[in-house]
C-alpha cells in the first residue's frame, strides 16, 4: 500500500520511476553510522545495502556494515572484505528474506571510483549498485550529492551520479 501511495504521488508529479529507493529515515541512520564507523575521519566504512528487488524500483530496506560482518574489513583505511565471511551476510539474508540490492562505502575526498572499486564490484552482478559518499560521509548525503554506479558487468561501469533523485529516490513513506 505504502509503495503504491509513491507509486501514485511520483506519477502525479509527473516523476518515472527512480531505479532505488530507500525511506529517508533509514538512509540517514545508515549513513550517520558509516560517518561514526570512521572513527574521527580515520578510515574508510562501508555497507551491504539488502532489501527487495521485484523488478520495479529497488527498495533498500536495511545497512548490514562490513565490520560487523568481517570484523578485520576496515582495519587497512581501505574497505577490504574477505570473501570468506559471505556465508554470514548470506545466512543473515535468508533469515530477513532479502537480497543485495546495493553497496555503499566513504572515500575521504570526492565520490569518484577509484582503479580499485571498479576493478572490484562488491557484487560482479550487471545491475548491481555501488553508492560512494564523500568526505568520510561529515557532510549531508542526499542523491545529487553522492557517486552512483551501475555495475553492467565485464568490468564496465555505468556513472548514474548526475541523474540525482531521479535514480535513487529516498521516500517518506516507504
Ligand atoms: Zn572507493
């Protein structure tokens, strides 16, 4: 019902569907906690985006951070995940019934890919999206203001970042 009243409030301003969306409330709270995970500017954070993927818009419902899952994932300032902990985020995912929609990650300068996160999707999945905010998230992080990145597989990339809220949409609502 929810996502229908946006459905409806983004037709009647005339708006297409974004790609993904997420409730206002729960982005800030993530992103207030990937600037905490910083320790005072000290080190990359990052997050696994989970949520719903049923071919409309994708709904981040939920930030499950690198370090809770690889407790070692920040210790190099740079987000560095063993891919041998995966089973976790898997199992976590089953139980609440959701996907990797998304990844998100601080750089300590501007919202560029480094060589590294394009030669390293979190998820080498065509699709798949790849938040970068910048400034060890100190600052507001609304879409407009942060790198966004398709993933569209055989290393490539695609740049959403100037396309703003019309990408990603954060909701009141839903
Ligand atoms: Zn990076």
């Amino acid at each position: 019902m929810r996502s229908f009243l946006n459905k409806l409030l983004g037709w009647l301003l005339g708006r297409p569907d974004p790609r993904i969306t997420c409730r206002r409330a729960v982005w800030e709270s993530g992103v207030a906690e990937l600037a905490r995970r910083t320790k005072g500017r000290s080190r990359e954070s990052g997050a696994f985006l989970l949520g719903r993927d049923d071919g409309g818009p994708k709904q981040i419902l939920e930030f499950v951070f690198y370090d809770d899952i690889d407790p070692h994932a920040l210790d190099s300032g740079i987000v560095h995940f063993a891919g041998n902990r995966l089973p976790i985020l898997w199992e976590h995912c089953r139980k609440r019934g959701y996907g990797v929609v998304a990844d998100v990650h601080v750089h300590p300068g501007g919202h560029g890919q480094s060589a590294s996160d394009q030669a390293d999707p979190v998820m080498p999945r065509a699709g798949h999206i790849a938040f970068i905010i910048p400034d060890f998230a100190s600052r507001e992080a609304r879409p407009g203001g942060i790198g966004m990145y398709e993933y569209l597989g055989d290393g490539r990339w695609k740049n959403h970042t100037k396309e703003g809220s019309g990408f990603f949409h954060l909701t009141v609502l839903a």
